[in-house]
C-alpha cells in the first residue's frame, strides 16, 4: 500500500536578502535564481497553493513579475522599505490556508515569525544560501533546503537592442 502525501505549499521569496546571497557567493552582481529548477525542487511533489516575491523599491523588472505569474501564478510585491514585515504578514495570514510555508530568505529577522509559525501547526522551510544563512534560522526551521550554484544563472545581456538580423538562405528579396 503506498500513501500519498499531499500538502499545499505557499513559498514567500526575500528577493532582496536572495539576491544579497547569491551575489556574494557568485562574486557577480547578474547572478539571478533560477526559479524554473529551484521552485520543483523545493515542492518535491507538492502542490504549489502561492508564491510571493517581496523586494525592496518600486524598480522590479515587469519581465520577472510576467514570467513568476505565468509559470507559478506567482505576485511579485514591492515593498516601502525591507520585506520582513510584509512577508511576515503574508505568512501569518497563509497560515491556516496551507500546510507548509517556504521562506527563501537566510534572514534571522524571520526567527520569531518561523517560531510563530510552527505554533500555528504549520510546517516551516527555509530556502537560502548556507554560507549566507542565521545558524539560527535553520535550527528552528522544520526542514532546510540550501540554494546552490545549481540553482542560479548569470544573466548577459544581449550586446545591441537593436542586432540586425541576417536574411536566412529562404528569405524573400524585395
């Protein structure tokens, strides 16, 4: 007999302490998470009930928010200052909505909130870079999962916007 473990899963994204992490790790400031593998290996299987990418400041690429919401139904949320209280709110209000709550962030701001969290009932993972993530964190989170090179890209920039395109063997003369 084999039993399936079904749990609705809500994964809240620290954009800014993310992009901290892997920046420094990279040494390159165009390093961005990989979503398209991070997001399945964090599920495992699971259902994926929200996403929540909270960053600082009003500059958020439209490209990224298009692309979390097309493939994750995810919003992306800016946020006055850092995102420790909106996430913080969010997951508070997740919490009798979903069984698991993921928070990819190494902050040990989160701490009180995990602790919080777990008296609530709900299951609690980390997602962050190790050399960048509170001991803390990971002591009170119920699982942690490290975010490694394998999960981020370094983004190059196409060199011209405006590249001619070369006619190709079929195209048509005018």
């Amino acid at each position: 007999m084999s039993i399936l473990i079904n749990q609705s899963v809500a994964i809240l994204c620290d954009g800014n302490n993310i992009e901290r992490s892997i920046h420094e790790q990279s040494r390159n400031e165009n390093t961005m998470l990989n979503f398209d593998t991070l997001i399945p290996a964090l599920l495992n299987g699971r259902g994926l009930n929200r996403f929540f990418y909270f960053r600082e400041g009003l500059n958020i690429s439209s490209k990224l928010a298009e692309r979390l919401h097309e493939k994750y139904y995810g919003l992306v949320i800016p946020c006055h200052k850092s995102a420790d209280i909106p996430l913080s709110i969010k997951a508070t209000q997740l919490a009798g909505k979903v069984d698991t709550i993921i928070i990819l962030s190494g902050d040990s701001d989160y701490v009180e909130l995990v602790r919080h969290l777990k008296s609530e009932g709900v299951r609690v993972e980390i997602a962050a870079v190790p050399e960048t993530t509170a001991k803390i964190l990971i002591e009170e989170a119920d699982y942690f999962h490290p975010i490694g090179k394998e999960h981020w890209f370094s983004y190059t920039a196409p060199r011209g916007q405006h590249q001619q395109h070369k006619k190709g063997p079929n195209a048509k003369s005018n």
